[in-house]
C-alpha cells in the first residue's frame, strides 16, 4: 500500500511539472517526439527542429521535443493526452503502440517492402458486440529512423529507432508530408 502512494505522489508531480512547464506557451502546429533508451542530445533535436523550421518557415511551426531520459510514464502521455505529429521510439515501443491502435497505417504513402522493418502487426478495429475481439492486421505503420536521408544527415541511425504518425495526430496529411520530405535525398 505504502509503494502504491508513494507512486502515485510521484506520478502527480510528474504530471504537474508537465502541466506547469506548459503553461504560457503557444503550441507548435507540428510536434516530433523522440524518446530514446538514453538521452537524445539536444544539439541534435534543436538541428532538426531549426532543420524542419527553415524548410516549412512560411507554411506551420514546428517543436521538436525529447525528454532527457527514458520514462514509461511520460511515453504514455505522449500517447494518451498529447498531439504528435510524428514519434520517434526504439522498435519494441512501437511495437507496443501499433498493438493497441497507436498509429496510422502507411500503406497507401510509403512501400511496404521498402520498409520491411516497419511492417508489423497492429490494431485496425477495436472489438464490440457480444464477441468483442479486436481485428489485427499486419501493416506499414513505421518507417526505419536508419532509412531516412534527413534522419542520417542529423546523426540518428540507429536501427532499433521507428518513426511513426500516432493515431491522434492533430493533421495526418501534414505528417505524411513531413514524413516523405525525410525519405528524400539530402
């Protein structure tokens, strides 16, 4: 019992440190997360947002966000409360989201066999009725960090980061835009 209120003041002040630290801010028309095992350096983030910036300065703002450490909790809100237009995650996050309906399919924008390692298996109708099974599908629903030009020219190459559009993106065809600028040749 003593573990569980120690958690939940926790979460608490998590939760009210994000809220406060949004305060008074404008928010960006396009988001980009990043979350990785260990701290993105944010000389790479503030890259591709002035990046991203520069190459959309007339059309919509943009923010690029990474928190300094990994966080469950945090990875979680991202999904749940907020509007990213694209997420950047090891592979066994997305995964994870893509199971649960987390992001949309890429079929009709990028090649399937392109991208193999983005192709998995992800939830496309939730279940209802009397069955109430969910329908699983294999799709394209992220695109391999290591096989996108502007990604490389920035330095993220890993092969275990996957980018992908949530499901609640706040604009999908701004995203897919984004998106398809970072396949291009540099």
């Amino acid at each position: 019992m003593r573990g569980i209120r120690r958690g939940l003041v926790v979460l608490s002040l998590f939760m009210s440190m994000l809220v406060l630290n949004a305060c008074g801010e404008e928010p960006a028309d396009f988001t980009m997360f990043m979350m990785a095992q260990g701290a993105v350096p944010s000389e790479i983030t503030t890259a591709i947002q002035d990046d991203l910036t520069e190459q959309y300065k007339d059309q919509f703002t943009i923010q690029v966000v990474s928190p300094p450490m990994y966080n469950i909790q945090r990875l979680l809100i991202e999904y749940a409360a907020n509007k990213n237009s694209l997420i950047i995650l090891p592979k066994d996050d997305i995964k994870a989201y893509s199971r649960n309906g987390g992001h949309i399919v890429l079929d009709s924008y990028f090649d399937q066999e392109q991208y193999a390692e983005g192709v998995m298996e992800g939830l496309v109708e939730p279940g209802d009725g009397k069955e109430k099974k969910d329908v699983l599908e294999e799709h394209l629903y992220a695109l391999p960090v290591s096989k996108l030009p502007f990604m490389e020219k920035h330095g993220v190459t890993n092969p275990e980061f996957l980018i992908a559009i949530p499901a609640n993106a706040p604009n999908v065809e701004r995203s897919v835009e984004v998106l398809k600028m970072m396949t291009d040749k540099q």
